[in-house]
C-alpha cells in the first residue's frame, strides 16, 4: 500500500514537472516573438521611403469624370503681307533679311513706331513696315482653292498637292533627292522635275509651278494686283505671280 502511494507521487511530480517545462518553454517563446515584434517595430520607423507620409494619394479611375480640361492654345496674332517683293528687315530695320510675297502669313509679335515685327520661320524674326501687312481677306474653301489651281494648271496631277506638310525624310523617301537645294533666311527650296518645293522648319511650306501660261480662275481673289493675286482658302493658299508673259503658281500651306 505504502509502495503504491510512492508511485503515484512520483507519477505527480514529474507530471508537474513536465507541465512546468512547458510552460516556461511557451512563456520563453512569447517573449522571443515580442522581441521580435518591437525590433521590426523600431526598425520601420527608421526606415526612410518615397512614399508619402499621409495616404492621401490622388487617383484618378479610367473614365472618371475627373478628367482634366484640355489646354486651349491661345491664338496667335496673325498679319498677311498685302504686297509682293515685301522686304523684311533685320533688328536694325535697315538691312535686308528677305523678301516676302503677297499673302504670306506670319504670327505678328508687336508694333513699333510703324513696323511690325514677324516671327519668319522657328528661329527667326523680322520686321516689316505697317503698311505693307493686312489682316483683311477674303474665304473660301479648300476645295475651291484646289478647284481654281486645277483651272490653271489643267495638267497638274492632284496628288502632288499631297506633298504639303510633310518633312524632308518623307519626300526624300517619295520623290528620291531633289536636282537641286537652294536657301535663303527663312526656307529652303528643292527643286524636281517641274515643280519646287518650298520647305520652313523642315516640312514642306509651299509647291511652286514656274513658267506657267498666264490664267486667272473664277474665283475672287483676296487681293488681285498687277504683280501677283492671292486666294485665301480655310488650310490652303493660290498665289499667282505674272511675269514677262508667263507666271509662277504657288500652292501654300497654311
């Protein structure tokens, strides 16, 4: 009897023993884990980053309607030179940098003391005297500007006009090396087999069909003198400039 209560309290103790061992062992892990805990804490505290501090970050959904405006380009003041051979001059509006023709369109920059500086090309600026601009002109469509070309160049093919705007790799790529290049302050000019073109900041400005016969379309003229006339269309001009029984025909670009 006395040998089986022996037994059963060595039975209990290493029962509490083994119950004690466990839970030092869960206490010991509990204090690991806390350890780790503040360490991970302190550290992200330290750390720096590009987010922002608050999570106030703006985010705009596909289709929200919190699209932005579009910008709305202001206009440009835009002056016309009413005749033909216009000089332009430079800075010191004595020497001669150019010569404009009839129609000719240009962003005006100011006036002063009765010229008008134009700014010519990208990079380049002149003046003109008051006088020889206009903002007056007459309208009419694209297509009847191609229409009274077509009138006085029966033989023209229509898709040359197709040339205007584009820049030089394109037209090299199309038309192969010009004959020629020539230039002055403002454009460059490469000339094909029966045409030039006129090319401003690297794209073409304007076609030039030169020793023409004399014709005039039926069409009102936005200015019509002895020694040119102008035809105004909504992204295209007609300039037609006589000389010495033939004429010279530009189609311009806008």
């Amino acid at each position: 009897m006395v040998k089986e209560e022996v037994r059963t309290s060595r039975a209990a103790s290493r029962k509490r023993k083994r119950l004690l061992r466990t839970l030092m062992a869960l206490v010991l892990i509990a204090s690991l884990v806390g350890v780790i805990a503040l360490a991970a804490l302190m550290d992200s505290k330290d750390t720096k980053t590009a987010l922002p501090e608050t999570d106030e970050i703006a985010t705009e959904m596909v289709g929200s309607d919190s699209e932005e405006e579009p910008l709305v380009e202001e206009a440009k003041d835009v002056v016309y030179i009413g005749a033909p051979y216009t000089k332009v001059y430079a800075d010191d509006r004595v020497t001669v940098v150019y010569e404009a023709d009839l129609g000719d369109r240009y962003e005006r920059l100011e006036t002063v003391s009765g010229f008008v500086k134009l700014q010519l090309n990208e990079r380049l600026t002149g003046w003109v005297t008051e006088e020889r601009v206009t903002t007056e002109t007459s309208a009419a469509t694209d297509e009847e500007i191609t229409s009274a070309w077509q009138s006085v160049m029966p033989a023209a093919s229509a898709s040359t006009l197709e040339l205007l705007g584009k820049d030089r790799e394109s037209v090299r790529a199309e038309l192969g090396a010009p004959k020629a290049v020539q230039r002055d302050q403002v454009n460059e000019y490469h000339f094909y087999d029966g045409f030039f073109l006129m090319m401003r900041d690297g794209k073409v400005k304007a076609i030039d069909w030169d020793k023409q016969p004399v014709a005039s379309p039926e069409l009102k003229a936005s200015s019509d003198q002895a020694s040119g006339s102008w035809y105004e269309g909504e992204t295209m001009q007609l300039k037609l400039f006589p000389y010495s029984g033939i004429m010279r025909v530009r189609v311009e670009q806008k």
